[in-house]
C-alpha cells in the first residue's frame, strides 16, 4: 500500500467535495468539448483528475524503486543525466557518400556526438543503383553505397574508435555491417573497438516499413547470425534496434507502438536462445531499442517509463536473465515525422521541442530531432542545425536533466504508465496465443491493427476531433516558402558511373568465389557473417550479397494488407 | 462485330471492358455475349474456394506459374466481397500475383460480389465466357472465401479445389456443412503447421462416411499437402502436384465421359440465370420504377389482398404484354 | 441497368515502402463507393500499367514519397499510352515538391495531392472529375 489509511480516506471526502463543486460548474459553463474527446493522440481516454486512488496499489520497491534498480522505472543509468546526457544522434544521409561525409562532418562540428546513417532506397530494399527497379531512386532518401568504395568514403575523416554510428538498414544489414567492419580492419582498428548500432529489426519491417526481402523465417536467422557474431567478436555492437518509431509511424497508437516493438523484442530473444543455443545474458545486454515520441506530451512519457519496466520483467522472469544489464531497457528516439505538418513548417520546430522534451523525461540514451522541413524534403543545413539545436537547448538551458525522472510520483504520469504497461502486456499475451510474432504477423494482426488505428485517425483529423494547427485549424491562406534540399538527378549518373568503375577494376573471379562460399555457408546454415566480411572487402556489391539471399531463402513481397 | 474479333485475339483492353460492362449490366454487353457464346468451351475452368485467409490467392498465384511453366495461357477470375454498407470494396487478391502482370499469357481480373450470394460475382459465369474466347487455356476462379456455403462455384468449374488449413477448428464443421460435395480435390495448404496430419486424417474420415455412390465414378478426392509458400523449393514441389492433381482430374473427367454432365450444369444455371435477368428483373424493376410496388405493399399491410393475388395479377399481365 | 461503379487503382510504385497514406486511401476510396485495386508496395510502372488495363479502371492513383516521382509518375502514364489506355486517368500524391507539379502535369498526370489534403477532398476531386467510361 503505497498510501497510509487516513490519507485515502481524507482524500476520498475531499475529492468528493471537488467533484460536486465540477459540476455545479459545468452545468452553468460547460467543457469546451465532450468527454471522449478529453484524449490522448491515441484516443486513450484521460480524466479530468488523478489523485492518490489510482495509484494506491502501486507497490513502491515492486513497481517504482530507484534508478539502475528493478524494475528500472526510473531509468537505467545509477547517475541520470549528470555523467552523461543523451547522445545527440542526427539520423542524416542524402545523395552520394561524399555529400553525407560532410554532412556528417557538420553535425559533428556543431556539437553532435553519435551518427546515425540513412541509407536511399536502392541500398534500403538490397538493389544496386543500376538495377532497373532502382531508377530515379539514387540518393534521395539517403546515401547512396554499392560497394566497400563508398562506405570508406562515407566514414571518412571519422574515428571509428571513438564515435559511435548507427545505421538503419534492414534486409541488408548483413552486408553493411560487414562494410563497416572491414572499414576499421582497413584503419587497424580492432573489431573490439568499434561501436554502433545496425537496426536489423525484421519484425517491425514486415509490420511497419517494408524494405522488404526474405521471407520472415530466414531474415530472423539472419538477425540472430548477427547476433552471435556480434557477442563473440564485437561485443560493443548494438545488433539490433528493435524499433517501435516505425510502427508508431505507420498509424499504430502508442500502447500498440509499446506491445508490438516489446514482443518483437522477445521473438528475437526466443530465436537466438533456441537457435544459437546461446545463454541468454550473454547477448541480452547488446539488445537496444528505438521509440517514436510523438506529440501527446504524457502519454509519450508514460510509454517510455513502462517499457523499461515491462522489458525489465519480461527478461527477468520469462527468459530468466540474471546479469541485470540484460534487464536494461537501452532506447533511442526519434520525434514524429508524422506529427509534423507541410504548412506553416515552422511550426515544427514547436512541435519537436515539445516531443523531444518528452523523451528527455521519459530517459531515453540517445535522440534525433525532425527538422522543420521535415513534410517537404530531405533536412537542409539550415533547418537540421535547428534541429540539433533544440537538443542542445533542451539539455544545457532548461534544467530538466539536473534530477533524474523528475516526474516519478505523479499521480497521472505512473496512473498512465501502470495502464500503458497493463494494456501492453494484454497485447503480448494475445500475440503469445497465436503462436508468438511471426505466426502473428502471417496472419496480419499488427498490420491490421495499425492500419485500423491509421484511418481511424485520419477521419479524426477530416473530421477535427483531432489537431491538427495549420492543417485543420488556424489554417492560413499564404504558404511560407522555406528552402528546399533537391537530390539532383545526376547523383544516379555519377554513382552508376562509380559502380561500373569498381567492377572494372576489382578481381571479378575473386569475387565470384566469395558469393559462393556465402551461398553455401546459407545453405549450410553457418553464420554468413565471416563471409559478407570477405565478400565485401573483395569489393561485392550490396545487391550481389543480397541476391545470395533472394535465391536460397526465396523472395518475401509485400502481402499488402489493407 | 469488331469487338468479337479482338477478344478472339486475345485483346485484353477490349475483353476487360466487356467484363466491366457485364458487371454493371450494360445491355449491350449481354448482345457481345451472344455473339461469344458459340465460341465458348475450350477453357479449363477451376474453382478454388476455401475461407478467407486459408492462402487463395496465393495458391492461384503458384497455379499460374506452373501452368504458365507448361505453356498455357492463364485467366484468373479473383472474386472479393462488396460492401454492404458503402457498396465499395477493396479488390486485394490481385496483389498476390502481381509479379505475372507483365506476363502477356496471364490475364488476372479482380470482381466485387455486389451483393451476390454463394461466393462469387454474378458476371463470372459471363467472365469465364470472355476469357475463354480469349484464348485463355485455364481459367482459376478464386471465391470469396466468406466462410458462407459458396457452392455456386462448381456450377461453373470443371474441378474445384477445397483448401483448408490445420488449426482452425471450424473447417471440417464446414466441409459437413456442404463444401464436401463441392470438392474434387483437398488441398491442406501452409501444410508445414501443426495440425495437419490431424486434418488429413479428419478429411479422410469424412470421406470414408460418404454413401458409396458418391465415388461411383471411380473418383475420390485425393488431398493434396501444399508446402509453406515461403520455401520457394518445397512450395514449387507442392504445385507441381496439385497441377498434376487437377489435370488427372480433367482426364477423369474426359475419360469417364463427365465432362459433359458439368458443362449441362453450367448451361442449366446461365438459363437460369438469364431468364431472371431477361424477365424477372425487368418487370421489377418496371414496377419499382413507376411506384406500383408501393402500392402493392400498401395493400399487402391493409390485408386488401396476399402477394400471390398481386405475382399472378402481373404475371397475367407481363408475359402477355412484355416489357 | 445497374449502376456504373467506378473503379480506382491505388498503386506504389518504386521501391518506397512509405504506405501508411496508400492504405488509407484504399479504404477511405471503398468507403466512398468505389471498387478499389490495391497493388501493394515495390511495383514498376510496366506492372502497375499492366494491372491497371487488366482491371479496368477509371483512374490509377500512384503515391510516392520517397523523391522518386519525376521518373516514376511520368513512366506509369507512358507504359499506359504505349498499351493503347491513354484514357486511364493518372493522379499522384506524396511528398512531391510544388516546383515539381508542372513538370507531373505536362506528362500527363491530371492531379497531385501533398500532406494536409483531407480524404473528402480528394474523393470529392474524383466524383467531379472522374466518370466511369461508357
Ligand atoms: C510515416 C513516415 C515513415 C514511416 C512509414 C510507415 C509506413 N508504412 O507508411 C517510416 C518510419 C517507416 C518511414 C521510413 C522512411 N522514411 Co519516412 N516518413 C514518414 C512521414 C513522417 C509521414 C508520412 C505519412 O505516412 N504521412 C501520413 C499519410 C496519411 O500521409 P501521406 O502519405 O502524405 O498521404 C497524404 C497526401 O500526401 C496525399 N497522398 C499521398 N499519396 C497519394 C496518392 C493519391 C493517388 C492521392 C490522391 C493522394 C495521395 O493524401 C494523403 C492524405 O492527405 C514523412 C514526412 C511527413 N510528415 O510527411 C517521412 C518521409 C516521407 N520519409 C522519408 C524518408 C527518407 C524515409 C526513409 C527512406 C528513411 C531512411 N533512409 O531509412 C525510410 C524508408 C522506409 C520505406 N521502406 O519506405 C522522407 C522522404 C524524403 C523525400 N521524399 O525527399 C520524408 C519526407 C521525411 C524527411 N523529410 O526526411 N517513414
Ligand atoms: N505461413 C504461411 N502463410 C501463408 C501461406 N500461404 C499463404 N500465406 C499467407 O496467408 C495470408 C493469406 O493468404 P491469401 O493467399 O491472401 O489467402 P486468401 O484470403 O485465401 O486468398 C497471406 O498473408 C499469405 O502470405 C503458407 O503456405 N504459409
Ligand atoms: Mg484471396
């Protein structure tokens, strides 16, 4: 009992006393809108007041506790904020590597401290840039690489040793690591050293993004070779980040963004046990995560608090890890590209404050922050150094990092976070029913559920039960002209150019027999890791690995649930 | 008549225009029809139903590749529900086989049920008609799979394949409830799950409870164990037996001479079905269009009269006059 | 005679994989009344034409945000004159930049719809524009 008798009593006659004085007023002057509309963003209904009744169950050593303790509410690091803020992390890439070699050079100079890649749609979905399905794709979502020629102009100038990058790539993750693992051998720097994040999260792709590849079956065993490279040759690699945003993005509420991004997390934890037969505090602690934070302030907070509890049991008691590190719910954030409007686009930089505040207050490690120009283009110099800078802002002005999860306690943030947790774990026991994740993506449920909660809220938003400013209220008539980043459609040109170069001159034979053996190392069932590593350095291309993959473990295409 | 000649030549354009018009009852397509019936007859039609979810469309999409390694040209008549309340429909079995739309001997079209029963559409019958002219060689007509009885399928095909998958407890209730003497062949598909020995054995002991004259012409449906279509190998071995299956079905058909009983059975439903759509139809929608019905309905409430009276007062009075 | 229903194709073409506002148009069009055929994501233009005279639409609606729009909005349009359907209408949406839409326009697509535009303005803009053909 978190409350002595005497206060719950007290309070129940004073709550009493406020509810009837509610609606004395109200009946003269009523609330602006009715009830249901009093909601989150996800429609999670909210009251008007919270007090010492709903959290008097809460038990305080069981549920709340203290930093770096279970069930970590409060956060993993003993130390908060004061030994370390989150790392500054933009999520960039743009047209070839040299471009984004510079751009990166340029966040690190304004005070960025990780790196984070994005990668265009050709290396994205495993294709080179002359691939016909490739056309008029080159670099415009991201960078552009084909070969280990690109990645080592990419990290150029960068210490590996000393940053860490993270890297969204999925389907061929494999291939990418790889590069950037024969990248440090080539500077001498030993794997040991090297650390950093490859997203790697199947699971979310079938149900949220959608580059797209293998079947679920394989591309899982793909992950968890990662894995066991990961734990025995670079141990301060992150091989997965197993990624709510992408779900959230999708349409998903947040306690679906919490359930499915957590049970994802537990499908890759039960394959690599029973897979690689590997103990599980072993590879647990390398685990990271990646949450959205979206732009309803407490609910987004509460999500962040409750995951770190919800996964902290979950390792504990259903997969028995003991090393509390393998209890340690590690998170990345990124604010919510969909939350962020084509209109009036400086509004934006409010928006993202707003949201990236809330991840400060919900703990995360590490952040990226949307730009304002988010809705219309790629960030531009300009619009991604207001970006960083509203993280700068956050952490060394407004005082929220002195005091670790300051808002522990509040009756409505743990009331919101014990009902995130509660309704989560009601979702991860139905997916449990159905025979775990994979089994339910087969039969679409998260896909369904997402797609349902998306046109849901796009009707709220037609319909103005949901906010929108500048999109359907305070909507002005002139359209501020910002800048816009243009990929120029040259940058294809110039990279097929560079491709066709490299193939010229790398020893084709030699590159022949590395495909080979990863065909067979495939077929076998061996971990490809060592493989992609000697492929790459004997400069194959991203789609020549990856089509390895299509041809033994067959194509996935996108089922198009709707 | 010109558009006869390019459906002949297979011009898709035109064939998927006819069908269009079919769907949405344009008079004029029911004249082009005539003009194709005498040509009709050469197509293979199979029927392919089971429940929603049960793999369909994705089976069709593995049938078409199989056929098409045998050198057929392929129809495929993919048939999704309408809905109710709005009257539109989202048409997604075509998605499954997208990967043969550039294939010139493959002709997929996706129909709305609009309100038909017995999972299908009602211009399928008129479909078939249009792809077999066509050229098409095989003609797989997948149904809605709403779980409903959907037995108008084996009205139109020459062999239907009933596909179930393990786990779900309701399907065997559903084969008793009539889809058991639809079947010609079984097909357990996303065989690799758990259950499906369990499901052989119950399709097998529901087939030895049959009368025996229900195999009197020496066919008994064979049950077919289909692969998890995420193994590209093992999945392409599936097909090949299930394409295997269906042909040995069609020789039984030729050999035992059914072939012709199915094709009575079709031309007894398209009579059927045109005599409700040349007479019955127009002198309701005559009598709704000039306000009449309501004033029949009215004197069914006032008890003035019963609606035999009223049906044979117009029938005295249409078939007589025409419409 | 029954009524003339219109038939929409929503299609991605390309490999972008964003189809959050795709699926939401398919179902915001069934909801309108339309038989909708979605084609799911990574389509080429050949295949989305292809499909497009197969089903027998009226309009194809194309998304793209991934920037790849000036190749592959205009690619679709072409496939679809080549294949004898110029009379298929083509309409896009997406991120695609203002200084693009005279570009999109002069190759033949009819109308492009960016973030911000609500669903009953869109199916608006087809119910005025877009008639099922005789
Ligand atoms: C959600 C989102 C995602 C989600 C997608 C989830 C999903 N399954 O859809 C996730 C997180 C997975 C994602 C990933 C990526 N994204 Co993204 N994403 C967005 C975001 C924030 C919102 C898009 C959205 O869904 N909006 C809501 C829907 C309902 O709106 P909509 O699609 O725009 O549709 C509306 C209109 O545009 C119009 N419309 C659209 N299509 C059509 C078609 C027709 C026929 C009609 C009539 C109308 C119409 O009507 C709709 C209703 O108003 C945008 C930025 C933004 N705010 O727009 C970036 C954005 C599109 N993404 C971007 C990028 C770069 C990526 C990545 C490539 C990043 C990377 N390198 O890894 C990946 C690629 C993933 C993939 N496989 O496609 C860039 C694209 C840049 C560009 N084009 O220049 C954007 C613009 C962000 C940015 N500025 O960087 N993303
Ligand atoms: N696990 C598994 N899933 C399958 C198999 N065949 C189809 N599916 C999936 O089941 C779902 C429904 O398939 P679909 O062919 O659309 O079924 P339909 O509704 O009967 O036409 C899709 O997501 C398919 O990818 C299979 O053999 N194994
Ligand atoms: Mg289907």
């Amino acid at each position: 009992m978190y409350f002595a008798a005497e206060v719950l009593e007290k309070s129940s006659v004073l709550r009493q006393k406020w509810e009837d004085e509610v609606r004395r007023v109200i009946a003269k002057n009523p609330d602006q809108k009715p009830d249901h509309l009093w909601s989150t963003v996800s429609d999670l209904k909210i009251k008007r007041l919270y007090g010492p009744e709903d959290i008097k169950d809460m038990d305080f050593e069981r549920d709340i506790g203290y930093p770096g303790q279970f069930p970590f509410l409060r956060g993993n690091q003993v130390t908060g904020y004061r030994g370390k803020y989150w790392t500054f992390r933009m999520f960039s890439g743009m047209g070839d590597a040299k471009t984004t070699n510079a751009r990166w050079h340029l966040l690190l100079k304004e005070g960025q401290t990780g790196l984070s890649t994005a990668f265009d749609f050709p290396t994205l979905m495993g294709y080179d840039t002359d691939s016909p399905k490739a056309r008029g794709e080159c670099g415009k979502c991201g960078v552009a690489i084909d070969t280990l020629e690109d990645f080592l102009t990419l990290v150029d100038g960068i210490p590996l040793d000393r940053v860490t990058t993270s890297m969204t790539i999925n389907p061929p993750a494999t291939a990418l690591w790889a590069m950037y693992c024969a990248a440090a051998d080539l500077k001498g720097i030993p794997l040991t050293k090297i650390g950093g994040t490859i997203q790697n999260d199947m699971l979310k792709e079938f149900i949220a993004q959608k580059t797209l590849m293998c079947p679920p079956e394989p591309s899982v065993k793909l992950i968890s070779d990662t894995v066991e490279f990961g734990t025995k040759y670079v141990p301060k690699w992150n091989t997965i980040s197993i990624s709510g945003y992408h779900i959230r993005e999708a349409g998903s509420t947040a306690v679906q963004e919490l359930a499915f991004t957590l049970r994802d997390g537990m499908e890759y934890v039960e394959d690599v046990i029973r897979r690689k037969g590997l103990d599980v505090d072993s590879f647990a602690p390398r685990l990271s995560f990646f949450f959205n934070s979206h732009i309803d302030f407490f609910e987004e907070i509460a999500k962040m608090r409750a995951a770190r509890r919800i996964w902290a049991k979950a390792m504990r008691d259903r997969y028995k890890a003991k090393d509390p590190r393998s209890w340690w719910m590690r998170f990345h954030t990124q604010t919510a590209g969909c939350s962020l409007t084509a209109q009036q686009p400086y509004n934006n930089v409010i928006r993202t404050a707003t949201e990236a505040l809330a991840a400060v207050l919900g703990g995360t490690q590490s952040l990226h922050t949307n730009s304002l120009d988010e809705v219309l283009c790629l960030p531009s110099d300009h619009a991604v150094q207001i970006a960083l800078r509203t993280q700068q802002i956050i952490a060394e002005e407004t005082g929220v990092a002195n005091t670790i999860d300051p808002l522990a306690g509040s009756y409505f943030v743990e009331a919101l976070t014990n009902e995130m947790e509660e309704k989560a774990w009601e979702y991860i026991h139905k997916i449990d029913e159905m025979g775990g994740m994979i089994a339910a993506i087969e039969k679409g449920f998260p896909q369904l559920e997402i797609a349902d909660a998306a046109y849901k809220f796009q009707r709220q938003i037609d319909a103005g039960e949901k906010i929108m400013i500048g999109v359907n209220k305070y909507v002005s008539e002139v359209q501020e002209p910002i800048p816009l980043v243009e990929i120029d459609d040259r940058v294809e040109i110039e990279q097929i150019e560079r491709l066709n170069a490299v193939r010229r001159k790398r020893d084709n034979k030699a590159v022949k027999r590395c495909l080979e053996d990863l065909k067979n190392a495939c077929k076998k069932g061996e971990n490809v890791m060592p493989y992609c590593i000697e492929a790459v350095k004997n400069l194959a291309s991203v789609q020549e690995i990856c089509d390895v993959y299509r041809e033994v473990y067959g194509e996935y295409r996108d089922p198009g649930l709707y | 008549m010109e558009k006869v000649k390019k459906i002949k030549a297979g011009d898709v354009r035109t064939a998927s225009r006819l069908i269009r018009n079919l769907e949405d009852g344009v008079k004029e397509a029911r004249s082009t029809i005539k003009h194709l019936f005498p040509l009709t007859g050469k197509a293979q039609v199979v029927g392919i139903t089971g429940s929603p979810g049960a793999g369909k469309s994705t089976l069709v999409d593995g049938l078409v590749e199989q056929f098409r390694k045998r050198g057929k040209t392929v129809g495929v008549l993919a048939v999704d529900p309408t809905s109710p309340f709005t009257g539109g429909a989202i048409l997604g079995d075509r998605i499954r086989m997208q990967r043969h739309a550039e294939d010139s001997g493959v002709f997929v079209r996706s129909l709305a049920t609009r309100g038909a029963l017995g999972g299908l559409a009602k211009a399928v019958g008129d479909a078939i008609h249009v792809m077999d002219v066509m050229g098409m060689d095989v003609i797989l007509v997948e149904t809605v799979g709403t779980g409903q009885q959907e037995v108008d399928i084996i009205n139109h095909s020459h062999t239907v394949l009933v596909v179930l998958i393990p786990g779900m407890g309701d399907e065997i209730q559903a084969i008793k409830a009539g889809i058991m003497e639809i079947a010609d062949v079984f097909v357990i598909n996303k065989a690799d799950r758990e259950g499906s020995s369990k499901l052989r054995r119950e399709i097998m002991a529901m087939l030895d409870m049959a009368p025996p004259e229900t195999f009197a012409s020496g066919w008994r449906p064979p049950i077919v164990r289909v692969e998890n279509a995420f193994e590209p190998d093992s999945f392409g071995k599936s097909m090949e037996e299930l394409t295997d299956t269906i042909a040995k079905h069609h020789e039984h058909l030729v050999a035992k001479d059914l072939l012709g009983s199915r094709i009575r059975r079709k031309a007894a439903v398209e009579l059927h079905e045109a005599i409700r759509s040349c007479v019955l139809e127009p002198i309701l929608n005559h009598l709704v269009a000039e306000g009449e019905i309501e004033g029949m309905i009215q004197k069914l409430m006032d008890k003035k009269t019963d609606p035999y009276t009223l049906a044979e007062e117009v029938a005295r009075r249409f078939l007589k006059e025409g419409v | 005679m029954a009524e003339r229903k219109l038939r929409v194709m929503v299609a991605k073409p390309g490999l972008d994989g964003h189809d959050r506002g795709a699926r939401v148009l398919a179902r915001c069009f069934r909801d309108a009344g339309f038989e909708v055929i979605y084609t799911g994501c990574h389509q080429t233009p050949e295949q989305i034409a292809a499909a497009a005279i197969q089903e027998d639409v009226d309009l194809v609606g194309l998304s793209c945000l991934s920037g790849a729009h000036r190749y592959l909005f205009p690619a679709v349009k072409k496939q679809l004159v080549e294949r004898g359907a110029d009379d298929i209408m083509v309409i896009g949406g997406g991120i695609i930049p203002d200084q693009d839409f005279q570009y999109l326009y002069d190759n033949g697509i009819k109308a492009i719809f960016t973030p911000g535009a609500t669903l009953d303005s869109i199916v608006e803009w087809i119910n005025n524009n877009v008639k099922p053909r005789e």
